[in-house]
C-alpha cells in the first residue's frame, strides 16, 4: 500500500514545517487545529454525518484504538467481535486495553459471516462489533447493511473500520453489494479512515470520528499546564495522543481544497481507476490456466496463485514469482491465505493456508499500466517455472 502524496499535500506539510505546530493545543497550534477540524468536518460530511466528533492521529492502529477503547468504556467487560481476515491491530489493542476478544469466521470472499456473527451474538456478552470495509489482505468489505439489521434484534456497538475502504464511498462503480455496505457506515458509532492510505497524505495521518459528540466527556483530564491560552475546545483533549503534527492536518486541508471530497469529482473517479485496473487484471488472472484465483476484487485488491499439484508446490512458485517480478520492476507483496478463500480446485490440500501473490492497485495511473503490468507478471511467471501454458 504505497501511493505518494500528492505534490500540493508535501508542499503544505514542508510549509508547516516551517513552524512546526503540535495540534495538541491551540497555543502550539492555533491554525493548523483550526485546519483540522475543518478536514475532519469534511471527513465526517463524507459519510453523511452533521455531527460528530473527530480528530486525527498518527493511523489506523492508533485511531482504532481509540475507538475501541471508548467502545469499552461505554460497554465495560464486554466483548469485542472482528472477523479473522479484519486487521491483526484489533486483536493487538484489545489486549494491551484488556478487553475481552473473539474472531468471527468469514465467507468464501473473506467477509464475515453473518451466520456465524448472529449465532455469536445470540450467546450474549457482545459490546461492539468491528466491521472491516477494506480487509488489508484482499480488500473484501464486511456485510454491514447485514450487520446493522442484526443490531436491531441484538444490543451491541457498531465500530466500521474503513481505514483502508473509507474513501470508496465516493467511487461509482463498486458492485451492488459492496456500496450498500459503504451507504451503511452512517449507522456505525465509530468510523476510521486512514488518508495516508487514498487519501494522498504522507503517511502518518489517520482519522478517528464518532457519531455522538458526547463521547467527549470520556476523553476529559486534568494538564493544568496546557490548556490556558483559550476556553474553545483543544483538539488534545478529545484524543488520547499527546504531541501531534499540525503539519498532517495543513497537509490534509490543502489536499481536501483541491480535491473535494465528492462523488463524480476527480478525487472520486482515482479511486475508480484503481477499481478498473483490479478487474482488469482479474479478468486477465481467470482466463489463464496458470492461476488459480479467489472472488473478483470488491476495490481495487487482488490476490491469485500459481496453480501446482499440491498447495505447498504453489506456495513455492508464488515466492519464485514475486521474486522473478521484483527483478524486472514489478514489486508484488505476498499473503498467506485460507484455502477456502481461493479456488483451488484439484490441487492437493497438504496445508492450511496457500501463500499468494497480491496486488495494490491504488494507484490512477495503474489503470494505464495495466497492460504493461500483465506482461512483466506473465514474463516472471514463465521464469518461475509456473507449469502450463497462458489460455
């Protein structure tokens, strides 16, 4: 997940270094906090909502953190529930805040199962459920318009971790399905997005919202050292995090004034391109006898593996590929995965998991690449010794 900033966000954030503001306070940072609520409001206005509370912070592990620990403040000794392909960070906080933790199975698109969840929620003892739009791995978007009708017969908080999905809300050409479940993140009662991630910010800034503003009141401390030059609302006093760069937030607001965050614009139609260029290269993937692949990218991740006699044999040639595709210029990532989320048909199952290749299309210009990028992977397969032939 490397996409650079763009050239307005690194020209803003080196401008404010000139100063070097911290947004823990207003008399470290009286423009810059200025700035970030404005860039939060927007955020906020982006899922649809008038009122909130929000600020931003350092990525998604810390403001996933933060939601999480408001979560069990509200609901104290109760269980947080996150689907096993969500990010390893939730299982990771949940520890370190000493809350009680369980992983939901998932569907064969890597979503959670909504069967599973509701039999899990019938049992009791269910604080929040975490809904993943945008599953690091494959990308797959958890069923939160299923999950929300489930809130309905069942008492439990909703917390929607978009850091990486979040910005497809604007994006126009995701299946029926998925934007049902991006329409629904209103319903949750925490939201993160990270835009470090398609947001176009160096990375060190993520995003923390919340639908009721009150939750203020549990964030409030004693610094009588800190907060003396204004009776207006410092943005450390809403976070956990003390020191924070103003620098993101004058980076983000520039960003978010050049590109509006609405659908159609051209903030929006980035991210479709992306989109294009994962089904793209899906529709090239199924095609060719050489691969075996899973669902077709809800975004713009996608994830296949040589096809082999056995898992272990395929695991082997996706690590032979990727390096046979680094040395020509075509840097892949790879990903251990259950084997139920791809269809590996015949292939002789002698372990659990099968280690694939994995592409971030998060890029525009991937859309243009797209072919270019077809024929180096079909050039490191050959290299590998992958065995068949492209149909």
């Amino acid at each position: 997940m490397l996409k650079p900033p763009h050239p307005i966000a690194r020209l803003a954030y080196e401008l404010a270094l000139q100063i070097n503001p911290n947004n823990h306070a207003l008399d470290g940072g009286r423009a810059s906090s200025a700035m970030e609520k404005e860039a939060v409001a927007e955020l906020a206005k982006m899922i649809g909502w008038n009122t909130h509370l929000g600020h931003l912070c350092g990525g998604g592990t810390m403001a996933n953190l933060e939601a999480l620990w408001i979560a069990s403040r509200l609901h104290p000794g109760k269980t947080v529930l996150a689907s096993t392909q969500a990010h390893y960070t939730h299982q990771r906080i949940t520890g370190v805040l000493g809350i009680p933790f369980e992983t939901i199975a998932c569907d064969t698109r890597g979503r959670m199962d909504v069967g599973a969840l509701e039999s899990r929620l019938a049992a009791g003892g269910i604080g929040t459920v975490v809904a993943t739009l945008g599953t690091t791995a494959t990308g797959a978007v958890d069923p939160l318009a299923a999950i929300v009708d489930l809130r309905r017969r069942h008492d439990f908080r909703i917390h929607a971790d978009a850091a990486y999905g979040g910005y497809f809300l604007l994006a126009g050409n995701l299946e029926k399905e998925t934007t049902l479940a991006f329409e629904c993140i209103p319903e949750a009662a925490s939201v993160v997005i990270d835009p470090h991630k398609h947001g176009l910010q160096p990375y060190g800034c993520g995003c923390v919202l919340f639908h009721d503003p009150s939750v203020a009141r549990l964030y409030r401390h004693e610094s009588p050292y800190t907060y003396f030059t204004s009776t207006e609302m410092h943005l450390g006093e809403i976070a956990l995090e003390c020191s924070r760069p103003g620098a993101a937030a004058v980076a983000l607001w520039a960003t978010q004034r050049l590109f509006p965050l609405v659908r159609g614009g051209e903030f929006a139609k980035g991210l479709e391109s992306g989109r294009v260029a994962a089904l793209d290269l899906y529709a090239r993937l199924r095609e060719d006898r050489r691969f075996v692949i899973g669902a077709a990218p809800e975004l713009d991740i996608l994830v296949w593996a040589p096809r082999a006699p056995s898992v272990t044999e395929a695991s082997n040639l996706s690590k032979r590929i990727f390096a046979e595709a680094a040395s020509r210029h075509l840097h892949l990532a790879l990903v251990s995965l259950p084997l139920e989320l791809l269809d590996v048909g015949p292939m002789r199952r002698d372990r659990e998991t099968i280690v694939c290749l994995r592409s971030v299309l998060m890029k525009p210009e991937h859309r243009e690449w797209a072919a270019r990028i077809w024929q180096i992977l079909d050039e490191a397969t050959n290299a590998a010794g992958v065995p068949g032939t492209p149909r």
